[in-house]
C-alpha cells in the first residue's frame, strides 16, 4: 500500500515491504540533482540499510514508477546504472534482485575502504611494503611512461573483510607525482591519500582481468592452498587529463569474488 504524509520539506512514502512499514524519501523534481540520480541513490541507500537483502526482489519498473512519479525512461536509467555497479542483477522474466555482497567485486576508481563499507563489510588492510624503486623493468616503466632513471613507488598491501584475506594489491606509482609518498601511512584509502596530499584525483581506469594459479608464496599471503584459482586484475587508473597515476595488480582469491559484466548489443 501506498500513501502520502506532507512536511515542511517535500513528501515522503510510507508503504509495506514484507509486511512492514517502511518510510522511504522522495525525489525532488526541482532540484539540479538529476532525477535518475536521485533515484540511484535512494535504491542504493535501501539495500545499504538492507531494506532490500541479498537476492530480494526490488520494486518492478511500472512500480517505481507509479512509488516516485517518474518517466520509464528515468527508472531505466537509474536501475541501469546501479546493475553495473553490481549492486543489482536482472532474471529475465521474473524481475530485478538485489546482489549478494560476496558476488560483488566493484570494477570501478571507488576507495575499496569506503566501497567495501558500503555493503556493509569491515575493510582492513596491512601494508606489506611501501618502497622507492629505482630499478624498473622496461615493461613497467613504458606503461607508466617513465624514462629510464625514473622512480617509482612499489606499495603492496594485503586487503581483508571482516578479517578474511581477500586480495594482494601491488601498486606502482610515478614517484616525480608523489614525492614521499612512501613515508606515509597507507592503510586506508590510497585513491583518497593522492587527492588529499597530493592532489591529484583518478576519474577514470581500465582493467585487464586474467584467470592464474596461486603461487606458494601468495597463498601463504592470501591464507589459501597453493595452486588454487584466482584472478589477476591489472588496472590503469588514469586522472580527468588521462594522464596515467598508477598501475595496479590485484590477485584476489577465487573462491571469493565474482565479477558482473553486461555487454551491450
């Protein structure tokens, strides 16, 4: 059921998801805020709080709409939008559900820290080593697009949730962009760390993702069985310019990730 309450800021629906009452916020069409915007972000907020759990059905399109009032194009676009971020997948034919957390692993320049926290994880991390390189392999140093001579920053950090090894990201930055980089404190967000010291904020990325066996010595890291499947997840991220900022190899254990792709026709 659906009904209305006014206040002194807007509207809010009060309506039954199994068979409780639950208070939801509005769009707000006179905002600057895109409407599909806004409505990502009330979904988002709804599975964050578990209003909708793992593998529960959310509202179909003509529900939403009839719920916020908006166009089936704007609804689209919103659900759209959170299904690639894999918080969301479609069945065809019986709807759109809500991802399991451990299904997921973002393809996105989020913070693992604060993405992670979003669904609801305890993030931690351990940081391996934190070193100036001045020897760089020629592969490296092209994809970086140094010079021989130049220097880079090695950080490899051990990444948990809720205290379960998760993944082995090495990470390989420019040095000239950030110099002392390797003095400072990296166990929470490094993306966050580069805007903040550095000033110096990634927008956009691509990564390469190959399925590799667990060697010895990164089982022993990742607290798993040696020759066990994994991914490898090479990543570029690059600045609004598209200058390159770091490069980024994340063995994350097979046993514990899925990756979410839709392919357009």
């Amino acid at each position: 059921m659906t009904c209305t309450y006014k206040c002194t800021t807007g509207c809010v629906n009060a309506r039954s998801v199994g068979g409780q009452k639950m208070i939801e916020r509005s769009v707000h069409k006179d905002s600057v805020i895109p409407l599909y915007h806004q409505l990502k972000e009330i979904l988002r907020e709804q599975i964050a709080n578990r209003t909708y759990k793992p593998h529960q059905q959310i509202p179909s399109e003509p529900e939403l709409q009839k719920i916020y009032g908006l166009s089936r194009a704007t609804i689209r676009k919103a659900i759209d939008g959170l299904v690639r971020e894999g918080l969301i997948y479609r069945l065809h034919g019986k709807g759109t559900f809500v991802a399991d957390p451990l299904d997921r692993q973002s393809i996105t320049l989020d913070s693992f820290t604060e993405n992670m926290r979003s669904f609801g994880f305890v993030p931690t991390t351990k940081v391996l080593e934190n070193t100036l390189l001045t020897e760089v392999e020629p592969e490296l140093r092209q994809k970086l697009g140094l010079e021989q001579g130049d220097q880079v920053i090695m950080l490899k950090r051990l990444r948990y949730l809720d205290g379960e090894h998760i993944l082995l990201a090495t990470s390989y930055l420019p040095a000239y962009l950030f110099p002392g980089l390797e003095t400072v404190e990296l166990t929470g967000s490094l993306y966050k760390t580069l805007a903040e010291k550095y000033h110096v904020r990634t927008s956009w990325g691509e990564d390469f993702i190959e399925p590799v066996i667990v060697t010895e010595e990164n089982a022993r890291l990742l607290n798993t069985v040696p020759g066990s499947p994994a991914l490898l997840v090479e990543r570029h991220a690059y600045t609004a310019e598209n200058d390159l900022v770091e490069v980024c190899y994340s063995l994350i254990r097979g046993d514990k990730a899925k990756f979410y792709l839709k392919h357009n026709g």
